[in-house]
C-alpha cells in the first residue's frame, strides 16, 4: 500500500518499472512473438502444404529435437565465453534464418534436412540462453506477476502475428511472409544490447546439475505434452477451416488474446499465495480440454469454440509451470547450466511424444489420437509440480507476496 492508498497502482509500477531487465526482456520476448507467430505458428501446416506428409512432418521434428539433443553441449562452449546475452542475441539472430530455410521446403527432401538443422541450432543457442536470463534477472516473490506481464506484453504481438502471417502468406506467399518474419526476429536484439549479463562460470560449480533435476522432469513433461499435441491440434484447425492460411491465423489470434488475458490473471493469482490451489485446477482444466480436442471431431465451428475455450480456460498452464521452473533456477548454483539440462529434457519429451504420434498415424489412426497421447502425463506434471510448489525454496517468495498484498 503507498501513501495515496492505491495498492493496484503501486503494485502494477513494482512489477513493470523495477526491473529493468525484465521490462527488456518483455520488450525482446513481444517482438520475438510477433515473429513466431506470424510464421511459426504455421511450421507444421506449411510443410503439409508444401507436400510434407503428416508421418513425415512429425518424424521430422522429432529428428530436429534429436539433433537439438546432441548439439546442445555448444552452447556450454560458447555462453562462457560470449556471456549469456551475447550468446542470446547470436541465437535471436539464427532464429531469423529458420524463416526463409522454411520457404525453400518442398516435399521431403534436402531442403526439409536444411531447415530442420537451422532450426535446431537456432534453438539450442536461443531458449537456453533466454531461460537462463529471465530466470536470473526476474524476482522470485513477484515470479507470477511478472511471466503473467510479460504474456498481456505479448497478448498484441501474439494476436497480431498469426492475422498478418495468415494473410500475408494466403495473398504474397511464403518469401514475403517468411522474409517480414525474419526481420522482425532481428530486430528482437535490439533490447537485448541493454540486458545485464548474468555470470556464467567457465566450470560448472558442485551441484550445478544436480540442482536441474527438477527443472529436467518438469521440461519432459511439458515437451511430451507440447510436443506433438499442439501441432496435432494446428493440423485439425486447418482442415476444419478449409486449409487457409488466414483462416487459420484469425483463429490463432482470437485464441492467443484469450489465453494471454486469463494467463496475466492467474499469474497474480498465483502470487497471490494460492500456488498449489492454482496448480491442481490447472491440471484438472488441462487435462479437460485435452481429452474435449481428443474427442470433439473436426466440424468448423466445434474446432472454433475449443479452441478459443481451451486457451481461455487453459490460461494457468504457463504460469503453473514456468512460476516453479524460474523459482527453482533461481536458486540453482549456474543459471545457464540449470537451462541446459532442462532443455534437454524438453527435447526428450518432445522426442518421444513426435515418435509415438508418428507411430499412431502410420497405423492409420486420425490426429485426434495424438492429442490423447499427452494426457497420460498431466498427474505426473501435477505430481512434480506440487512438490516443487510446496519446497520452502518456491513457496518464500509466494509468502512474500501475500504478506505484501
């Protein structure tokens, strides 16, 4: 409470103006969605467009999360000795050259080998080193405010993203979409150039991976969920909707609204001191809207309400899971090695989820049967969640906030 008796106030100037790090890091993280959306929303159904078959696609990106697998020991060669922003700003611009790899696909071929290899290098450098900074320079007691800031930051760039990339792609093609994507990547260092530098020790320090362990299985269980589902459910959106791309992108962008809205509340709910009440709702509505995108079939208007229901509702998931997995960085002995591990734990569980959707359509089964791959994992991620959520490491700064509120 200030002096004037306006606790919303002072409490919306501490999350947006006292960390200048963080408000950088939300500026990077608006115009790096922007870029994504308008382009990398629609990855899985450009290959299928471009003559990519559906087994395909998904062998593909589990090929992609294998090689990210093994090429991410680079980023502990270089992050030393760039420092972590630099080595974020080179992975800010290898995401740039993922856009135009992904214009020169068609079919299987070289050219689909190529993007996948710019993708995964691009990445290993990029989410590695963007975790690692956000987890070091945000405040554990306002963790849920500030990931739920940095959503109703991106809530614009999200929506807007998929509109325009729809259109642009629907009405100029794939070099011109593509291309603006690309730019707008670039532009994505800018404030950066201004990010404190988080120290990163050339030698990991004693129990620097121990420490990860609980970031590793918390990253398997969101890349297992993620992994395949969500590009299932893009692929279901597309058909629905008459394979267009803006269609499509209209349809991301009502959705991206929504889901940014209800994650920037909850995120102050969490904050709030309802951490594990938070966190078991939010396992229960996954585990809902997963088994509702399983079964409801693929008529137009069916696929609209789910889809803009399932973001709506579906607004705790990154705060649920991200709020535990920057708490546990913060306390971990090396930031950027804890990023490292949990990384590829995510490759792990994107890994194995794209395989098994493979397998699942190989067979002949339909795109539904995918989705309903990740449910099995929801309790575990609950599980792993909870107990995260009642170590006194996470719960202090929650506390803390409740106190203040």
């Amino acid at each position: 409470m200030t002096g004037n008796g306006n606790p919303k106030k002072a409490s919306w100037r501490t999350i947006f103006f006292d960390n200048r790090d963080v408000n950088l890091l939300t500026v990077h993280t608006a115009l790096h969605k922007f870029a994504w959306g308008s382009s990398g929303v629609f990855f899985g159904v450009y290959l299928f467009h471009a003559g990519v078959p559906l087994v395909s696609i998904f062998l593909a990106f589990a090929a992609m999360y294998a090689l990210r697998f093994v090429l991410r020991p680079l980023v502990l060669l270089v992050a030393p000795v760039l420092g972590t922003r630099w080595t974020l700003v080179c992975g800010t611009l290898m995401n740039a050259a993922q856009y135009p790899a992904l214009a020169l696909v068609h079919g299987v071929g070289l050219s689909l080998i190529q993007f996948c290899i710019v993708m995964a290098v691009s990445w290993v450098f990029y989410w590695t080193c963007y975790h690692a900074a956000f987890g070091a320079l945000g405040d554990a007691h306002r963790r849920g405010s500030q990931v739920g800031a940095r959503q109703v930051i991106g809530a614009a760039a999200a929506v807007l993203g998929p509109a325009v990339g729809g259109i642009m792609l629907t009405i100029f093609g794939p070099w011109v979409a593509f291309g603006a994507a690309a730019m707008v990547e670039a532009a994505a260092v800018v404030p950066l150039l201004w990010v404190s530098e988080t120290p990163t020790e050339r030698v990991a320090p004693p129990g620097a991976y121990r420490a990860a362990r609980p970031g590793v299985q918390l990253f398997i269980t969101d890349g297992w969920i993620l992994g395949a589902s969500v590009m299932a459910w893009t692929f279901i959106m597309y058909q629905s909707l008459g394979a267009r791309f803006d269609a499509l992108g209209g349809l991301q962008a009502i959705a991206a609204l929504a889901g940014a809205v209800s994650g920037a509340v909850l995120g102050r709910f969490i904050d709030l001191g309802h951490t594990r009440r938070a966190m078991w709702i939010n396992a229960c509505l996954i585990g809902v809207i997963l088994s509702v995108k399983s079964l409801c079939g693929n008529g137009p208007v069916v696929v609209i309400i789910v889809t803009v229901g399932a973001t709506l509702f579906g607004g705790l998931y990154t705060p649920s899971l991200m709020i535990a997995f920057y708490n546990e960085a913060k306390s971990a002995p090396c930031q950027l090695r804890f990023q490292f591990a949990a990384e590829g734990g995510w490759d792990i569980g994107a890994l194995c989820a794209c395989l098994a959707a493979a397998a699942v359509l190989a067979v002949g089964a339909p795109l539904q049967a995918v989705i309903a791959i990740a449910i099995p994992m929801i309790p575990f991620q609950g599980w792993l969640l909870d107990r995260s959520y009642t170590s006194r490491r996470v719960l202090a700064g929650a506390s803390a906030q409740a106190v203040n509120a």
